[in-house]
C-alpha cells in the first residue's frame, strides 16, 4: 500500500455528550492513550498522505496534542453528521483525487493496522467506488444497518434510529471504515440530503446514492467484530480498555512471557516485555517500560517509563517510575522509586525505601526504612535501617556522595552536601555534617549520660508530696 495511492480522513469532531465531560471524545484515554492515537496507529502501515484530522469540539486542544505529527486539520463548524465532516477535507481531496481516500472514524480504538489493509487491498483489486469494512454483530446494537440486494450486492446503509423493524433484524453492521475513490465520492457528498432523524448529513447515505448511480460497492467483513466497536459513554471506554488490554496479554503469552492473572494484569501499547519474563498478580506496566528476560514484576507493583534488566525482581507493593532496575538486583517490597533512580546490578532496595535520583551501585543494599535522595553510592554499600539524606535546605538540593565499600549504620542522617569515603564507617544514630575520609570512621552524636538510681528517687519525691 504505497502513502503515492492513499489519503485518508479521520472524523474527530464530536464532542461526545453522552460521556458526561467537557473533553473532546477523541482525547479520552483507552489503554493509556487518547481515542485519536489508535486509530492514527492502525494507520500506520497504510502511511496515508495527507491524513486529514477533522476537529470541531476544542478544536485548538485536539490540535495541540497530535501537533508535529505531519497531520493536517480541518475545522468542522457546526457539526452537521458525518457527511458534513467529509465535505470539510473536500478541498484537500480535491488536491489528489487519483489517489484512494480512506475515510475512518476517530473513535474505534479496537481497529487493527491489517484490517485497513485488507479493506484498501480489496478496493484496488475489485475496482469498486467504495468498499466498507462491516461487521457481524448479533443482537439489535445502535449501528447502521448493511442492506444488500438479492444477490448478496451492498445497496445502502441505514442508520439505526431511520432503520425499519424489517431492517434492524439484519446483523451485518457498518463498522465506519470505507475506502472512497474521489471523484464519485465528491460527487455524492454534494447530493446529500438532511432528511433523517437527526437531522444531520450521514457519510452512509453516500454508499446508497453510489449503488443507485450503478456503481459498485463491496464491503469487507472484519474478521475481529470488535473492530467496529466505537466509543460513546465512559462504560464504552472501560470496555475498549479491557478488550485491548487482553489482546495485549495474548500477544505477550504467545511470545513466551508468563502473565500468571491475565484478568488483573495490565501492560500498555509501548510496553516491552521479554519472554521468560513472569508477571504476577495486580501488575501494571505503563509507558515505554521495558521488562527483560527472567525478570519478575509483582504481585501489585506499578511500574513507569521503567527498565527492568534481566533477572531482576519486583516484589510486592512497588511504585518505580522512570527509572532503571539492573540486572539481577532485587527492589521491594513497598518501595517507591522516584525517577532519575538506578539500581544496579545485584542491588537490593528493600521495604519502606525511597529513592529520588540516586544510583545505588552494584551489589549494593538498602534494606529497610531510608530516604535516600540526590545522592551517588558506589558499589558494595551497605545503608543501614533508618538512613536519611537531607538533601533538601529549604532552597536547593545538594548531594550525598558514598563510595565504594562504605558501611552506614542504622539511623545516620547525612546532611548534604556529605562524601563518605571508600571503605569508611559511619556508626549508628550520627549525624554527619562533614566529609569522612576514606576508611575511617565517624561518629556524630551526643555522650550518653546514665544516672543510676534516677527512677527510684522521681518516685519517691513524688510520694512525700
């Protein structure tokens, strides 16, 4: 499918009342990602040029969140049905009417690249003036109906409120996805007519007045029928959701990754997961996470933006958000990796640990209860429990620097900006306010004093009162 044969037009203008908001129908997100970006996605292969977005609610909004993607928008205003949202691409059909316009609409995040393929494939090779995508949904659902003549030819599509009891019995729906060539096509749109129920220019009636022309007209009928599953109320979103994410989980346990609860499992579109990795329970991966092989993600963690390396683990109750898990390390449970973190290679984060840009090196352990924040720890460190940086003044961050070998005992507070040598110690409960050179070791807190006896005299002071 050369982009020389192909330009498309994506209906994108609804406002999508019955979503009960404000925001344009084609930004609400479906798997982590705006309506409008899958089907822009399913186009990818067909590499149309132009694609033509048609905006009309929060036009301005809608254009800024697809900008610098080499679409070309057009304002539909007002929003009179579908027809009239092709009629407003007329002038940029005009441009190149050799070329094959592939009309979709901007709410069927369930649409996959091959069934574009197909339908365009199916137009070139029968010759026809239009070719629909259609789909087989049982039931009575709210699409417009494929009517086809004796013998077995598409003669028009009825939407469903204008549609007979006769009609609606028909399971063959229209699924929004036609393939035009342009000069029939404009030659049909400036003959429709608003005489229907909503009172709106339907795209479908340019399929009747096209067969009643005598041209021909094939539909394709996807092989997947949720393909034509469109998105109107925020149930419908839930619904896309859940079907992608389990298509997505399909793909992943084909390629060998183990995902042990599919039904409480969710990986995003950009995800990548490699096989031999295992997912457990209550686990989400969004973003561009990349998950490498042997490593374990959960039971409930939450991962960002995140690198796992190979073997590593993700125990229970983790957050880690832009950050990078190295090879074989271990992190959790309940720990919250801030970005700009790394763990490295055979490194362990344990519970109730945070870290906030910070490297913490090979082999290194930061077992239990610790901030550690804009700080730089070599390799081989053990942090002990209760470990704090105070990176923070009140005005700017500063940094905490420990290296290589270096042992900080239980409920040290490294007030930065600190370096605590190679190979130094620095003793339980101190508080460290200057550099420790290498190997040595620092204490910084105050002198017990014990007075024996103390408790006994209080009480009795007390009862000669």
């Amino acid at each position: 499918m050369s982009a020389r044969l192909t330009q498309a037009v994506i209906i994108a203008a609804g406002k999508g009342t019955r979503t009960g908001g404000s925001r344009a129908k084609v930004l609400l997100p479906v798997l982590g990602v705006p309506l409008l970006e899958h089907v822009l996605r399913a186009l990818k292969s067909v590499a149309a040029e132009p694609t033509v977005v048609v905006v009309g609610h929060q036009a301005e909004t809608v254009e800024s969140a697809f900008a610098g993607r080499g679409l070309t928008f057009v304002l539909q205003e007002p929003q009179l049905g579908t027809g009239h949202a092709v009629q407003a691409a007329r002038t940029i059909l005009e441009r190149q009417p050799e070329r094959t316009a592939l009309v979709v609409n901007g709410d069927q995040p369930l649409l996959r690249e091959q069934t574009l393929a197909r339908v365009l494939e199916r137009h070139r090779e029968a010759g026809t003036a239009a070719t629909l995508l259609s789909a087989i949904l049982p039931g009575n659902p709210a699409y417009g109906r494929v009517i086809r003549d004796g013998r077995g030819r598409v003669q028009r599509i009825v939407e469903a409120r204008d549609a007979s009891p006769q009609e609606l019995k028909e399971a063959e729906v229209n699924a929004g996805v036609y393939a035009f060539e342009v000069a029939p096509l404009l030659d049909a749109l400036s003959k429709l007519t608003a005489n229907n129920a909503q009172r709106e220019f339907y795209l479908t009636d340019v399929i009747g007045l096209l067969s009643s022309a005598g041209q021909p007209v094939e539909a394709v009928t996807a092989e997947d029928a949720s393909e034509a599953l469109g998105v109107n109320t925020l149930a419908e979103v839930a619904d896309a959701s859940r079907r992608l994410r389990e298509r997505r989980l399909l793909e992943l346990m084909a390629g060998g990754v183990l995902v042990e609860d599919p039904a409480s499992t969710t990986v995003g579109l950009d995800v990548r997961v490699e096989a031999e990795a295992t997912l457990r329970a209550f686990t989400f991966l969004e973003g561009r996470t990349v998950v490498q092989a042997g490593a374990v993600i959960g039971p409930f963690a939450r991962l960002e933006d995140t690198e796992v390396g190979p073997g590593a683990q993700i125990l229970d109750h983790c957050l880690l958000r832009k950050c990078v898990v190295e090879a074989g390390a271990m992190v959790g449970p309940f720990t919250h990796i801030r970005p700009e973190s790394r763990i490295g290679a055979g490194a362990k984060v344990g519970n109730f640990v945070e870290l906030k840009k910070t490297h913490l090196g090979d082999g290194s352990k930061a077992p239990h209860l610790s901030y550690l924040g804009d700080a730089t720890i070599g390799p081989k460190v053990n942090i002990g429990a209760g470990t704090i940086t105070c990176n923070y003044d009140g005005t700017a961050k500063h940094q905490t620097r420990i290296e290589a070998g270096a042992f900080v005992g239980s409920d040290a507070t490294l007030v930065a900006p600190v370096t605590v040598g190679e190979g130094a110690y620095v003793a339980a409960g101190s508080v460290i306010t200057e550099d420790v050179p290498a190997q040595a070791l620092a204490l910084g807190r105050a002198r017990q004093v014990v007075k024996p006896g103390w408790n006994r005299k209080r009480r009795g002071a007390g009862e000669g009162r």
